[in-house]
C-alpha cells in the first residue's frame, strides 16, 4: 500500500540491485509546483545534499501524472515531529533551512510574493464576510505583506525556499545516520516564510512551556538566528500569515488544531 500525502501517493519500490527507493506520484488534479527542480538544485550544493531526500530521477506528464519522482526511501515512521526534544527538532529544522535557502531557485519556480498577494487578497475578502479577528491585527497583517509585495528589492529576492518544512517533513533516513528534508513547495524569495511552519507545530511543547507568546517567541529568535533569517520580517510574516489563517478557520473549523498557535501569532502586533 502507498503512504498518502494531502497531494500525492508514495510507493516502495526497489532498485535493479535492490536498492529502498520510493516513487512519489502527484495527483492529477494538481499542478506540479517544481518539487523535483527544486530537489534537483539542491543536490547540486554539498551543503545541501545530504540534508534533502536524494532524487533519482524524474518525469513530467506520465499518462495523468503531472510528476512522478524517484526518490530515495527513508523511514516513515520516524519523523522529527516524534522527537522528544522540542530545542533539537528545532535545532534540525534550523539547521536545514540555512543551506537550502542560501541557493538560488531554479527557473519557472514561482516567486513567493505571489502567494503573499494572494494572502492578502484572502484576508481582505474573508475579514469582508466575517470579521472576526481585531481590526488592529488585520490592519497589521495587510500593512506586512502590502509593504513586501510592493518593495522591489524583496521581488529582486531569488533565493530558494522549501515553503512547508515542519516536523512531519524531516524523516530519519534508512540507516539511522540523519535528518532528512522531504516535501517542498518550492518557491523563490522571502525566506522568513519558512518559519511559520514549525512555530504552528508541536503545540502540546508550547502549551506545556506554560507561556505560549514568550515560548513561540523564543522558538522564533531561535529558528532565525540559526537558519540566518530576519527576525522582524519572520515576525511580521508570522503574524499576517496567522491572520489568514484565523479568518478561514473560525467561521468554518473553530477546532482545528492550528487555531490556538495562529491564535498566539496573530497577536505579535508591534
């Protein structure tokens, strides 16, 4: 049987000399968003070779597939969400992003102020149909991702981002040696994006530190400073991306488990 993703089917399957390998097959329905590029450019840096699930090969519009790749097989029961050391998992995800991101992003991978458009556009049409959230953190929220969409040295921005590196996406590799990075969603500029995923993970570590505002807040300092990020824009980008999130969420799924860390997010107001 396959493991399931929210966008693709992953299957084992061995090499001609019997090597673990996986295919990952996308599914029809979606458009692929430059994943095996992506995995493609960074196994052409050292620094981050080792850090990323190793591609073997890949193709485009197989039959209905839009993207099948060939990939080494790690140990999908052993992702660093399941690691007991909050500070570690962090110290893995840290440690990934500064080498993945210090490469530029291959051509036709999209640039990540397109998405902060969208942000934007989504949190003015859902505030319009439920405002539920503080004028003054929605405010905030459009004065961020307005001012980086706008500013032409941030567009300039090529660096390669992997856009969704939580903890359920760092595998421990087949021969127990390291953390592997699987699961981009790639996209161009804006690094201090990738800090939202692992700040709205793992919230029994934060409700457990007794402070969640003071714990995501170290959590972030620490996650910047590692992976080389500015703290203030990771902050700002936090918040706004909270808000979106929050206007979805509580008309439609007030339980989810993202509402309480987005909920602490949306509140860094400055």
């Amino acid at each position: 049987m396959p493991w399931r993703g929210f966008m693709s089917s992953v299957w084992p399957v061995r090499g001609p000399e019997g090597q673990a390998w996986a295919v990952k097959m996308l599914d029809t329905h979606h458009t692929p968003a430059g994943e095996g590029a992506a995995l493609e450019t960074w196994a052409g840096d050292a620094w981050c070779a080792s850090r990323v699930v190793r591609l073997i090969d890949r193709v485009n519009d197989i039959a209905d597939i839009p993207e099948a790749l060939l990939l080494e097989r790690l140990d999908a029961g052993r992702p660093l969400q399941d690691h007991p050391d909050i500070d570690a998992a962090d110290a893995e995800i840290a440690g990934a992003l500064a080498p993945l991101g210090a490469v530029e992003a291959p051509a036709g991978v999209r640039h990540t102020t397109v998405e902060l458009e969208r942000i934007a556009g989504a949190i003015r049409e859902h505030w319009a149909e439920a405002p539920v959230l503080p004028v003054r953190a929605v405010s905030a929220a459009l004065a961020t991702l307005d001012a980086m969409t706008e500013d032409p040295t941030v567009a300039a921005d090529r660096l390669l981002c992997h856009g969704d590196l939580h903890y359920n996406n760092v595998l421990r590799d087949l021969d127990d040696t390291r953390w592997v990075v699987i699961d981009p969603i790639p996209s161009a500029g804006v690094r201090e994006i990738e800090v939202i995923a692992p700040l709205r993970n793992r919230w029994e570590d934060t409700v457990a530190s007794g402070d969640p505002d003071r714990f995501l807040a170290r959590r972030l300092d620490r996650l910047s400073e590692a992976a080389g990020l500015h703290r203030t824009r990771a902050r700002a980008l936090a918040q706004a991306v909270a808000v979106d999130n929050l206007l979805w969420l509580l008309p439609r799924d007030p339980d989810s488990m993202f509402v309480p860390p987005y909920s602490v997010l949306a509140g860094w107001v400055d």
